[in-house]
C-alpha cells in the first residue's frame, strides 16, 4: 500500500500555488488538491486516496480494502469497506486506486487515527495497513 492521500472540503477553499505536475495523479481521485493539514472543523468532509498493491499472483482472489476512523481511545468510529477483484488488474501485477469518502460531521472534537487496511482474500494473507493521525477543532 502507498502513502494516503487527503483532501478536505474545508481545505480546498485555501487559495494554493499552481499544482505541481507531479502531484497530477491526483487530479481524477480527489475533488481538491492533497493537503497536508491535519487539522479539520468538525462538519468536514475528508476524501481519501491510496494505491493498494496486489501481488497474490494470477489465481482469481478479491482484495478487501477498509476506511476506519478511530477515536483517541481506539473505539472504532466509523468504518466503510470495499472489495476489489483480481480481475480487474487483467492478469498483471500492479495496483488498485481506492478512494472513499469520510464524513466528519458526528465527530466531537478531538484526536483521532484513520485506519485504511488491505487484505487479500486468497488464503491466510496478512493485512496491510497506514494510520494518519488527525484532529477535529
């Protein structure tokens, strides 16, 4: 798994500097540029992207790829899933773009940790996960 990606509602009202090119590949899996901000009013509305790398090989298998938002206590939040088919890389190994969407409006103030794991379905795989800590004000 790569890296994640955020944007905010809230932060694509910032006025920013011309894109950098490279940051391109975000332009079609994020409504608004990345930001680096942790930081977000509650009522936000945060979207998410990562690039899921599969290398269970040719035997057809799903990927199950889950957003989870953690409280500062580890009390899970809110949760969202998605499954991804082998097929869909047709044959070749290579990568799923995920990109989800992450309400925060009934979230009190406060610290909390999104969660974004993959796991493979074929066989005993272990899951791969990132955390990003963020706050609420």
């Amino acid at each position: 798994m790569s890296g994640i990606a955020i944007a905010s509602a809230s932060n694509s009202r910032v006025p920013t500097a011309t894109p950098d090119p490279a940051a391109s590949e975000f332009k079609d899996a994020l409504p608004a540029p990345p930001t680096a901000a942790r930081e977000f009013p509650r009522g936000d509305l945060l979207s998410i992207f990562a690039e899921i790398y599969d290398n269970s090989g040719k035997t057809p298998h799903r990927v199950e790829i889950t957003a989870t938002i953690l409280a500062d206590d580890g009390k899970v939040v809110h949760t969202t899933s998605d499954e991804r088919k082998s097929e869909e890389l047709q044959g070749a190994s290579g990568g799923y773009g995920y990109t989800t969407r992450l309400p925060l409006a009934n979230l009190a103030p406060g610290r909390y940790v999104l969660r974004l794991t993959a796991r493979s379905l074929l066989g005993r795989s272990e899951p791969v996960s990132r955390d990003v800590e963020f706050k609420i004000r």
